[in-house]
C-alpha cells in the first residue's frame, strides 16, 4: 500500500511537471484526485490495511494529495508564464497605428434652426411652453375665433381623428391653453409638430413644425410686436437684415400682418451676378412669419379681460427658416433622412 502511494505522488509529479497546458495539468489532476482518480481509488483499499497501519496509510495519502494539489498550482504559473513571454514575444503593439475613427453623430438642421430660434426669444424672457398635438376642435379653431365654416375646417385641409378630434393644424392652440392655464402677463413660445393634409411637393410636407410666440400684458402695442421681430431677424439673420409688416389676416389677430425679410441673398437688391436673384424672385424680400395683436374674441374665450390687456402672437415654420438659412430647395430633404444631405450640416 505504501509504495503503491509514493508511486502514485511520483508519477503524478512528474507529469505534472511534463503538462505543456492547463488542460493537459487538469486532465492530470482529475485523473488522481477525482472521483474515479488513482489516489481516490487507493484510499478506497484502505478498508483492507490493518488498523494499527491505518494512521500511517491515512497521513501518507493526505501528504500525496498536498504534494500532489502544490504541483498542479506550481506548474500552472509556470503554464501561465510561459504562455505571456510566448504572447510577448509574437504579438506587437504597432503604436504608429493611427487610431480608430469614432462616428460621431450630429444634429438635425430643423433642430439646430430650432435650438437657435429659442435661443434668442429665450434672451428676450420667453418661456418655452408644449401642448398636444392632438387637439379639440375648440382649441385648434374655436377659440381662435375661426368661423364655422372657415375652409381650414375642412375636411380637406384638417387631419380629423376619432370622436371629433384632430391634428393641430398650428400651435397657435397651445396659446389657448396657456393663456386658460395662468394669468397675465404670458411671454411664451410654443414649438412643435403641426399636420395638414397637403400633397407632397417641394415646398410642402403634411408634417411640419412651427414656433408659436405669445406676449401679453398691460398696453403691449404693436411697435412692440416689431421691436421683437426685428431683433429676432436680425439676430438670426445678420444685422443688416431689414423687416416689413405687411397687411394680412388671421381669425385669432386684428390686426394680423406677415413679415418679410430683405432676402440675404440678393441683400435685397432683388439681382444676383447681373441675373433675378433666384431666392427671393427680384423682389428682394422673403416672407417669413404670420403675426398680429391678440384678437379681443381670443381673450374672452380664455377669460382674460380684453379691456385689461393687450398682446401680440406670431406663428413660424421652421422649415420653411432652415430652407432659407441653409439654402435647401426641397423640404422633402428634411425628412428622407439621407445621410449625404445630413452630413452637410
Ligand atoms: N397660426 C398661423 C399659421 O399657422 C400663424 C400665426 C400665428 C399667425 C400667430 C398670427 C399669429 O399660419
């Protein structure tokens, strides 16, 4: 029994030592200390040794199993080692490599045209409001002082849901619901998606976004409306950028006026390289937004005394402003999401 022991340690030593990887020095190690392992298996003879023996037998196979467990953990740092100095001397780091290019991401034209447009009325006090785009028909068009059978109503130009809802064709709904939700004074902006059934040609898209602005307070007047307009233009624009109010209409303002720009273009020459200026068509404006004073209809409809206050709104696409800034003849371009025109901006 004792020599069949030592004989067990020796050889299982040696092995070990001869073991070129770690599953070799694994398959070793199971092969004597497992289950079914030839140390296992000599201590199962034990039965057979006489009891005075059975001490000395017991020491000398937990002696082997030691020596035995030291030299599976010895020859696996050494497996290790050898494994690293192999690596190190096959495998190089080239650092003249140049490096992994990252891709990075960037923004969408609309939202830079957006984040810059907020910006500036943010520096004026305006406040950044939401509201759904899924509205009543009382806050799209009611409210706003739209007659019954005003033809926005229409099936044709309004996006109608179920149980009498519908697509907000503006944001000049969330007026409305932030003039309902507190009292004067407001000075909000509202962007936001709006929907209109139109056909999809280069100028027009049935799903666009807006900014809406909103002022009122006590004797706000409509110099005040062009003050703020201007500033925006020319921050936005260039300070060379000239304004004009011109006459229009809107059921929610009176009176309503749309703004135009001198065409950046052209510098409002209406001529560009001894040609019509292709931007503004000669004329050497661009029109830009619809504006006017806060119908006094409106501020009943949300409770606020139209002999108290006075206001002024003005609603912008912001399409149509990143088509004239970053010269895009085609709205379409916005939302195909191909990459070629992204990468541009
Ligand atoms: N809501 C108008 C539109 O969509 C724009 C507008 C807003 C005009 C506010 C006047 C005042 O055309």
């Amino acid at each position: 029994m004792r020599e069949q022991i030592e004989q067990i340690r020796q050889e299982a030593v040696a092995a070990l030592s001869q073991a070129a990887d770690l599953s070799a020095l694994d398959a070793i190690r199971v092969g004597v200390l497992g289950k079914k392992g030839s140390l296992t298996a000599a201590l199962r003879g034990m039965k057979d040794v006489s009891p005075e023996e059975r001490p000395l037998i017991g020491q000398l196979v937990n002696e082997a199993k030691d020596a035995v467990e030291q030299a599976v953990e010895l020859n696996k740092a050494r497996i290790v080692r050898r494994q690293r100095e192999r690596e190190a001397a096959t495998e190089r780091v080239d650092v003249s490599l140049p490096g992994r290019k990252i891709a990075r991401g960037s923004l969408h034209p609309l939202t830079e045209t957006l984040d810059e447009i907020s910006a500036i009325f943010e520096k004026m006090g305006f406040v950044w409001e939401d509201g759904p785009e899924v509205e009543t028909d009382w806050h799209n068009f009611g409210a706003l002082n739209f007659p019954p059978d005003h033809p926005a109503r229409d099936e044709q130009d309004t996006l109608f849901l179920e149980n009498g809802l519908l697509l907000r064709t503006h944001t000049s709904p969330v007026q409305v619901r932030v003039m309902q939700r507190h009292r004067p004074p407001v000075r909000m902006i509202a962007p936001g998606w709006t929907y209109r059934k139109d056909a999809i040609d280069a100028t027009h898209y049935p799903m666009f976004s807006q900014v809406e602005g909103l002022l009122v307070d006590k004797n706000v007047t409509l110099g005040d409306l062009r003050g703020v307009l201007k500033f925006f233009v020319r921050e936005f624009y260039g300070p060379q950028t000239e304004i004009r109010l011109r006459p229009s209409f809107f059921p929610f303002t009176e009176p309503s006026a749309e703004l135009d720009i001198s065409c950046f273009a052209c510098r409002g020459t209406g001529s560009r390289d001894g040609k019509v200026c292709p931007v503004c068509k000669g004329t050497g404006w661009k029109e830009l937004l619809g504006a006017g004073m806060v119908d006094p209809a409106v501020f009943q409809a949300v409770g606020y005394d139209p002999e108290e206050v006075t206001g002024f709104a003005f609603g912008m696409g912001i399409e149509r402003i990143a088509m004239f800034r970053y010269a895009v003849d085609d709205i379409r371009l916005f939302f195909d999401g191909d990459l070629r025109f992204l990468r541009q901006f």
